[in-house]
C-alpha cells in the first residue's frame, strides 16, 4: 500500500503499523519522536496499535537535545 512518509511516496505492507514504520525507516531512538498521521499527532502509546491506511500522510518529527558542556 501507498502512503506519504516526510513528503515522500513510499510503499509499505499491508496492516503496517506506526511502530512497523519507524523500525523500517530505522529511526533508532523512537522515543525521541512525535508522529503524525493525516495531521493528527498521535500519543506514543498508539504507536504499536495504530495501523497505517492507503494514503496515510506521515510525519516523523524528531526531538534533538543541544547542550553546551559546562567549564
């Protein structure tokens, strides 16, 4: 089935879910991420239940921590 991951077509199987997708877009911390679905975010404990539909628009947006080191 199609569905639209960061602006971009991609192929993925049937019954796929949000959990499914981050390990095949290999996001190593997902932790670290909020998801969206049709431009409804989505609580990180939906993740595994929630199954991606024909033409889903996905978007993965990662959280980055810069800190400055002390001294």
């Amino acid at each position: 089935m199609k569905i639209t991951v960061q602006g971009k077509a991609l192929e993925v199987p049937e019954g796929t879910t949000v959990t499914e997708l981050l390990a095949i877009r290999k996001v190593d911390t997902p932790q670290f991420v909020t998801v969206s679905v049709n431009e409804e975010f989505l609580d990180p404990k939906e993740f595994p239940a929630r199954v991606l539909a024909e033409g889903d628009v996905v978007e993965i947006i990662f959280f980055l921590s810069l800190t400055a080191p002390k001294g």
